[in-house]
C-alpha cells in the first residue's frame, strides 16, 4: 500500500508539472484515476 502511495504520488506530481492547461490536469487525473481502478481490480 505504501508503494502504491508513493507512486501516486510521483504520478501526480509528474502530471501537473507537465500540463499546460486546466483541461490538461483533469485528463491527467482522469487517467490516474483509471490506472489505480485497473490495479485495485487486480
């Protein structure tokens, strides 16, 4: 859990850093969201 915490976290700060746009982050976040739904179905 711990792991998945702080890759999370990387993402997120990797995702905002490289957006440019407000519409940018939501996709970001969107398809973290999606990555973290497919793991927990795991």
């Amino acid at each position: 859990m711990r792991l998945v915490l702080i890759l999370f976290s990387l993402m997120m700060f990797i995702g905002l850093s490289g957006c440019e746009t407000i519409q940018g982050i939501g996709k970001d976040l969107q398809n973290i969201g999606k990555s973290l739904e497919k793991k927990s179905k795991e």
